[in-house]
C-alpha cells in the first residue's frame, strides 16, 4: 500500500507542477500510512488523492483507498515531500 500510495499522491502533483515549481515531483520526507482494514487478494479498490498543500519547497498529499463494491475505507496516507534542488550551487 505504501508503495500505491506513493506512486499516485506524487502523480496528483503533476498537474499543477511547472518550470520551478515541483517540476521533478520532489521527494519523500515521510509517508504514514494507515491500515484500516485489509482488502481481500482480487478487491477492486478505488483510490483518491488530494494535494492538502504545496509550497516553495515542502508540500503534503493525502490519499484514502476504498473497497470498491460497498465503499468501505481500507487504508489512509499522509504524504510529506520536499522539493529536491538538482542545480549545482558551483560553476566549474
């Protein structure tokens, strides 16, 4: 679940992301996942994501998977990241 929620808390920040701004997605700072309740191997379940907020350089996404015949919340994250700087601070 981890891994889902990681993957797809990220890709709800593509959208609004732009040249110098969470251009490359940033990274993780720390990812807290719940475990409500399990899905059974083969349940379908719905996830959805909500960026809570993005700043200059940290942001937070939240994300809640759900069962989905009957709706019922499975797992809850809370997705902390960080914009990583990629620009070298020297001229060579």
């Amino acid at each position: 679940m981890a891994t889902i929620f990681d993957t797809t808390t990220s890709m709800a920040i593509a959208p609004v992301a732009r040249e110098g701004f969470w251009e490359f997605g940033g990274v993780t700072r720390s990812l807290n996942c719940t475990y409500l309740r399990p899905a059974p191997e083969g349940t379908e379940l719905l996830i959805e994501c909500e960026i809570v907020h993005l700043g200059k350089r940290l942001g937070l996404a939240k994300g809640v998977m759900r069962r989905k015949d009957d709706g019922s919340l499975c797992y809850t994250c809370e997705h902390h990241k960080a914009v990583a700087d990629f620009k070298p601070k020297y001229n060579l």
